[in-house]
C-alpha cells in the first residue's frame, strides 16, 4: 500500500472540531463536550492514538506531548543520519577490533590496508593472548601478521565503527589490551 493510499485509508471522526497538522503527523481533535483526540504519525494508516479525557485541559498537555516527542524523535533521527553520513577518518595501518561471544568474550583484529574514498579494505591480523585468570586474558593484535585474504570496499560509518556480523561491529583500537575469556 503507498503513501497515498495509507492516508486515504485513515478513519477521521465526523465531528473533528480542530485539526493540527505538523511535519511530522497530524492530530484531530474531537467529542462534543467530550474531549477526544486522534492522532495519525507521518504517512501511517493506523492511528497512533486515540483517546477520550477527562478535560480540555488534560487533552491539550497530551497532545503538546505527542506532538514535542514527534519533533524529539525526527530531530534525532537526523542527528543520527548525520552522524552516519560524517566521513570517515580511518587511515593506512589503523587497526580494528570486534568484541563478540556467548558465554565467552572473542576478539578479533582487522588492519586497514587500503583507503578509496568512503570505502576501506580490511585484512584480518593475529592476535596475542596473556592469560591473566583462569580460562580469561588480555588479548593485544600484532600488527602486519596477516592471517586471512583482504576484505574489500567496507563502508566506515562517521564515528569509524563498521558492520561486521549481526552480533559484533568492528571499533577502531586504541592499542590498549583487550579482555578475553575461552571456555575448553
């Protein structure tokens, strides 16, 4: 269903007495000598809300409500795409590290070996491991000793992070030790 269609869908009362439109939805107010409000968030079919009050007064500090977390929420979804959008600024020989596990803390080290513009290509890198308490460590990569093929064409976000699986992104390493943990 598009855009169009959704709105066309909507249900409006037919006594609706005002009708606030913003950027970020639209909101009719309603119920002769009950005060109700219905509330429709940007192109969506389904309402949002719909409620009866106990008063005008009480009406009106819930839509302020609704209508403050819409803008909340869309200006910080932009703060957000603009930081996704910000360049990158990972460079040559700039080492990366994934934290994962169940039951157990992996890390894994990556190193950057090429730069084209907004992408990076990555090679997996050794690790090395002193155990510091049982079946646990702390964990520090060797740089240039490759273990894996290159990884091409990976897109940095702007706070440098990259997606890597659906459990772990990858986070530029400040050369501190790492905590590890195994299990058998």
């Amino acid at each position: 269903m598009n855009k169009e269609s959704r709105i066309n869908a909507r249900w409006i009362p037919s006594d609706v007495t005002e009708t606030i439109k913003t950027d970020h939805g639209v909101i009719y107010l309603y119920g002769n000598g009950k005060p109700c409000a219905l509330g429709y968030k940007g192109s969506a079919g389904k309402r949002t809300f719909n409620f009866r009050y106990f008063s005008e007064e009480q009406r009106a500090k819930s839509v302020q409500e609704y209508l403050d977390g819409w803008k909340l929420q869309a200006d910080q979804k932009a703060k957000w795409a603009d930081e996704r959008n910000k360049p990158h600024t990972l460079k040559m020989g700039d080492i990366l590290y994934a934290s994962w596990g169940y039951d157990q803390t992996n890390i894994d080290f990556w190193q950057i070996v090429g730069v084209r513009g907004k992408v990076v290509d990555i090679r997996p890198i050794a690790g090395t491991t002193d155990q510091t308490g049982f079946m646990s460590g702390r964990c520090v990569a060797v740089l240039d000793k490759f273990v894996g093929d290159v990884i091409k064409g990976k897109r940095p976000r702007g706070n440098n992070s990259i997606p890597w699986k659906s459990y772990a992104d990858m986070y530029p390493w400040d050369g501190k030790s790492l905590y590890t943990s195994w299990y058998a």
